[in-house]
C-alpha cells in the first residue's frame, strides 16, 4: 500500500519557507530557484488539498493549517536529519551511545576519560547533549543520562534506575591573590570578601555559612552564574570566591589558577548517577559503557584531607 507522504523535497522547501517567511530567502538556504521553491510548495498544496500560505507585500505568511502543518512536520524533518547524522558517524560494529549529560561534569569529568574507552572500545561512537532535568526515555533519543541530585529526586524519576557514580564535595575556592600569602582563609574571613553565586543553586552559601556557625550577612549577594563552569572561570580570574564541586575543578587546581579557600566543606547528599531506562533488556553497547564507567569513577581519587564541617 503506497503511503500518504509527500516528497522530501517539498517538505523541505515548506519547512525553509515557511521558517524564513520567503520563497526568495528559502531558496538562496537551499541553493534551488525561487520558481523550484514555489513548485515544490504548490505541489505539496496540491497534494494536501489546503492552502499553506498567504502571500504578503513583504513575502509569505503561513496560514493557519499551514501553522499547524509545520509544527508537526519541522520537528521531525529535524529528527529524520538528527538519525541520518547518527547513521553516517557510527562508522564501526562497535554500535552508537545517546547520552544525555549535566553540562560542567561531562566536560570536566567525562569527556578527559574518553580517550580511554577510545582505547578499549575504539568502534564505539558516543553522542552527548546537556540536559539538567528528568525526562521521558521514551520521548526521546537517549539511551542513559548522567545526572546530578539527591537520592530523593534520582528516586522520583519514573520508569528509570540509578547507579551512583561519585559523591558530590563542594568546596570554596578563589584566585590565589586571595589568599594573601595566607595558606587558607576562614570562614569569617570569607563571608567579607566577594562571593559568585551558582543560579542553579542559589542557597550554596548561605548554607554553607550556617554549617560553619558564622554569620553572613552577604550571603545571597554577588553576581551569579548558570554553569559550575562559568563560576570556576570567575572566580580563577578574580572576581570572587567559588563553592564548587572539588572533582570539577582539579585542572584549575592542578595548574594553580584556583586553591581551596578553606578545606571544610559541607556535608551533601547530592552525587553523581548514571539513570537508564528501566528495560528489561539492553543493548551490549549499554552494559559495556556501564562497566567502563563504574571504574573509572572507581579510579577517582577523592581528596583524603578535607576537613568536613560540623
């Protein structure tokens, strides 16, 4: 049985038009004719029986099937783009690994162990994009997802399980001009210089502050920012003091453009966990980038001489 879909063409030179708003400005994107757009466009109308635009003094206009026809067509035009990308980058047997991934500890922490499962699985193909929040396995591409949280939220994802990888240990850090000559600062030391505030984790300090019995009165001040990232590179050029996690940092640490303020840190819950989908069965990619994972999280060194806070 022949299936009611259009050609690929004609849904692209739609999808072109109808987001640029222009027969003129679609082809010049999709290297055609404007005549080859609008044919394609009047052959796609044809097909479906409806008007999809109006033409104004200033180009065209979707009309309102038109509106509802591309937003369900340009999300999956999209994805059909996403799959042949996918397609054409597994160049091996090795099979392809959608993860999903908080942004600062897949760059810091992820990505500079790659090159050892490059090592032992070299046909592997690996895809990362950032996301910070739970979602649906079933709604989209990813096969596993790196996430950051407490127990309590890991457990109210529906339809997953959990693997803890590393516990979280946050610390205050600065630029060593802080520091004075001094080979820490403390707390109430700390609580009068500038602070960078974390926008995801807006309480970071003023909780830290309590946990170490001093008052802060400049707590929640100071600029903030979303990514741990964008907080340690504030803080290693000067602007202010960093609560960070320790283990994103160890490059800045290492080269000596951040040092840790003051070596008590306050007691978190939060970690680090791989989530998966809860299925049955998985693919043998899957159950060997889980093993990989394990010990190299296993191999983490964890600093042994931080004085926890009270």
């Amino acid at each position: 049985m022949r299936r009611k879909i259009p050609s690929l063409q004609a849904l692209a030179c739609f999808e072109a038009a109808a987001r640029q708003q222009s027969y003129t400005r679609a082809a010049q994107e999709l290297a055609l004719t404007q005549g080859a757009v609008s044919r394609q466009i009047t052959a796609l109308e044809e097909f479906l029986g409806l008007a999809l635009f109006r033409r104004t003094r200033h180009g065209v206009l979707l009309t309102e099937r038109g509106a509802d026809y591309f937003a369900q067509v340009a999300p999956r035009l999209q994805a059909l783009e996403q799959d042949t990308l996918d397609a054409m980058s597994a160049q091996g047997p090795g099979g392809t690994l959608h993860l999903a991934a908080v942004p600062t500890f897949a760059t810091r922490w992820l990505i500079p162990r790659l090159a050892d499962l490059k090592r032992l699985q070299p046909d592997l193909t690996i895809h990362i994009e950032t996301s910070t929040r739970p979602f649906m396995f079933a709604d989209t591409v990813f096969d596993a997802a790196l996430y950051a949280g407490t127990p309590e939220q890991v457990s109210q994802w529906a339809g997953t399980r959990a693997l803890r990888l590393l516990a979280e240990q946050v610390v205050p850090v600065c630029s060593p001009h802080f520091l004075a000559g001094q080979s820490s600062l403390s707390p109430a030391a700390i609580a009068d210089l500038p602070l960078l505030q974390q926008s995801t984790r807006t309480e970071a300090w003023r909780r830290w502050f309590d946990a170490m019995g001093v008052s802060a009165p400049l707590a929640l001040s100071g600029p903030r920012f979303e990514l741990f990232s964008m907080t340690a590179a504030a803080a290693a050029h000067g602007l202010g003091l960093a609560l960070v996690p320790r283990l994103l940092i160890e490059p800045e640490l290492a080269r000596g453009e951040l040092v840790v303020a003051c070596e008590r840190v306050l007691p978190s819950e939060r970690a680090y966990y791989l989530v998966t989908p809860q299925a049955p069965d998985e693919r043998p990619v899957i159950n060997g980038f889980v093993r990989w994972l394990q010990k190299a999280a296993a191999q983490t060194a964890e600093t042994p001489d931080v004085e926890t806070a009270s």
